[in-house]
C-alpha cells in the first residue's frame, strides 16, 4: 500500500522533473567550461575541485559508473588539456586525476557563475531552508552510496 501513497508519486514526479532539468543545467555548464563537453563534465569538475587528485576508480565508484565510463570521460577531459594524471606517491601502478591550470581556471569561473545565478534564484529564501535542502539531498544521496 505505501508504495501508491501519494507522497511517493509527488516524490517521483518532482524528481523525474528535477533530474531532467539538472542534466540540461550541467550540459550547459560543461559547454560553458568548454564547448566539446558531456553534461557529465561538470560534476566531475566538481568533485576534483572540492577533493583534489583522485584515482579515476574512485571517481568510477563515488559517480556510480563503470570504469569503461570514467575512463572515456576522463580522456576527452585529458586530450581537451583540462586535466592530467600523475602518478599516486601512495601507489606507483596507480595515478591521480588533476584539474590543469587551465581546467581549474575554467570551471572556478563557471562554478562562480553558478553561485550567482542561485543567490538570485533562492535569495527570497529562508537560509534554514537551504540548509534542510542541502541536508536531505546529501541524505538521499547518501542513500545511493549505500549509507543508511
């Protein structure tokens, strides 16, 4: 019965929506870092950015793909000269993915684009509720991770 509660059937309309509107917005966003770039693209820009250098098998595992995947991906990011790979001082069979300087400078000036546009969008909003949104997006993310 729960699964045909109405909250469920928002739920899954507001995110089908949600997510359809969020793939066209990191399209955007790559193609604004550079124009040859997979909506994909950002996010990974994103993740190196906040983390550092990291193995394309953790980025594989934390974005939930396939290494065949990150790997493709990474290499249009590598021949694009947005980022390299050097070995791992912890590993030397392994290597980290970093942003280039170019690549770096790139998507800092689209990411700060983007912090504007949502100061404009949610600046009627309550900061509280921002920061529930923010707190129960990383809780159904973490979902995805295998979190409880």
């Amino acid at each position: 019965m729960w699964q045909h509660a109405p909250e469920l059937l928002e739920l899954e309309r507001e995110l089908a929506v949600f997510l359809r509107r969020a793939r066209a917005f990191s399209g955007e966003l790559a193609r604004e870092v550079h124009p040859e770039l997979e909506p994909a693209a950002y996010g990974l820009f994103v993740r190196i950015d906040d983390g550092g250098p990291q193995r394309a098998t953790d980025l594989a595992v934390y974005f939930g793909v396939g290494k065949a995947t990150i790997s493709r991906q990474l290499r249009v990011l590598e021949n694009l000269g947005l980022i390299y790979r050097a070995p791992d001082p912890d590993d030397g069979r392994a290597s980290l993915v970093h942003l280039t300087q170019r690549g770096r400078e790139r998507f800092r000036a689209v990411r700060e684009a983007v912090r504007a546009e949502y100061m404009r969008k949610l600046g009627a909003w309550d900061p509280v509720e921002i920061a529930e949104l923010a707190r129960l997006l990383h809780q159904l993310n973490a979902m995805s991770d295998g979190e409880s």
